[in-house]
C-alpha cells in the first residue's frame, strides 16, 4: 500500500490541488501551449453513526465524484478509512456502501487502493476518497497580460502573446487535459468484423451496415 506516503489534511469537501507538471508549454511550432498539470481530486466523507455509514446526500455527491473520476481520473481510486477513532464501525459501515457502489460503477477492486490512517484521539474523522487526474494550465505568456494595439503592428511580426487565443481555445475545448501531453492508447481493430467485412466484398455484396426501414432518415411529408 503507498497509502502511508498520503498527505491527509482534511476538509469538509472535494479538494484540488496541483502537484505537478508533465511538458512544456511551447509547441513544435513555437507557439505557447497549455500543458496538463498533475492534480489531486479529494473527497472527505464524515460517517454517520446513527446511519452506520453514509447519508443518501452524500452517496449522490460521490456519484458525481466517481463520474469525474470514469471521465478524467488516472491511476486507481483511493480509499482510506479511520482506525482508532469513535467511528471505527460506522466507517467500515462506509466502506461496505462505498465499494458495493464502485462495483456498480464498473469501478472493481482492481481499480481501487484501500488503507487505514491513523485517527486516535480525532473526533468526525472521515473516510477519505481521491484519485490523480490533469488540469489544464496556461503559460505565464498568456495570464493575465494585457493585449497589444494591433493597430500599430505595421511590421506583420508576431506579437506578445502571440498564439495564446490559439492556446486557450484548445484547452477548453478538449475534454481530458492528459491529452494534451500526446496521443493516447487506442485498443486493438477487432479482428473478426475485419475478417466479416473482407469476406462480404470479396462476395460482391455491399460491406456497409444494412438498415432497417424505421431507421429511415428521409423527412416525412404528412400533414395536419
């Protein structure tokens, strides 16, 4: 378990925080690029001991935190519960709920790290949930700077910040900042449609996916 090297500084809701940086922030072309920052998504969930376990609000806010997680997490999803506390039954109580909720998810044990931290002598200490994800930052070029007149660039040379309207559309328009570090894994062709669609043309028949007749595309022409 790496849990022991966490830091566990508790809040009362979802925490992020950056840690660290993966690539430059000038592209091939050397225009300023956004870059994908390291970052720590954090839930702290404080048990109910009259629930033995968590609140109904609660599950539906770690909903959410597990879709963000499907979406734009990397690495497993760490949970860590308190050892030593008042709470010690309603936090396992916790755990049960939680893990049974990740394995609906499709989230199983082996996209999960779990652990205990020590918390004798803490009141409402909290099952404590996180997973690394990106964040996208921008280079210093491009925060906060006032743009120049461009009125009096006569020379048709690049500019101060020149490119960071470029940068900034691309980092709010792709969905998981890590993408912006390269191209990503992609799984393998599936062999067998391969092997279906080469058999059906070299049988002169159409290789492309038949329709049915209510998948019909074609704008109806009735009337009131």
């Amino acid at each position: 378990m790496r849990l022991a090297r966490l830091a566990l500084v508790f809040v009362p809701a979802l925490l992020i925080s950056a840690c660290a940086t993966s690539n430059g922030t000038v592209n091939a072309i050397g225009f300023p690029e956004a870059r994908p920052v390291q970052a720590t998504a954090r839930m702290d969930l404080v048990v109910d001991t009259d629930a033995n376990g968590l609140l109904w609000s609660q599950m539906g806010a770690f909903h959410a935190f597990v879709d963000h997680y499907k979406s734009n997490g990397h690495g497993p999803i760490i949970l860590s519960w308190p050892d030593g506390s008042a709470e010690d039954d309603a936090a396992q109580g916790a755990m049960s709920e939680l893990r049974a909720f990740l394995d609906s998810q499709g989230v199983g044990a082996r996209f999960t790290e779990e652990g205990p931290y020590d918390a004798r002598g803490m009141g409402n200490a909290p099952v404590i949930v996180s997973y690394m994800h990106y964040e996208t930052e921008m280079p210093a070029e491009c925060t906060n700077r006032r743009w120049d007149d461009l009125r009096i660039e006569r020379m048709n040379d690049g500019y101060e910040g020149f490119g960071c309207f470029m940068a900034q559309n691309r980092a709010a328009m792709i969905g998981d900042p890590y993408h912006l570090a390269g191209p990503t894994d992609h799984d393998a062709p599936d062999s067998e449609r391969r092997q279906t669609v080469l058999d059906t043309y070299r049988q002169g028949e159409p290789t492309s996916t038949q329709r049915r007749d209510d998948e019909s595309g074609a704008v109806s022409t009735a009337v009131d």
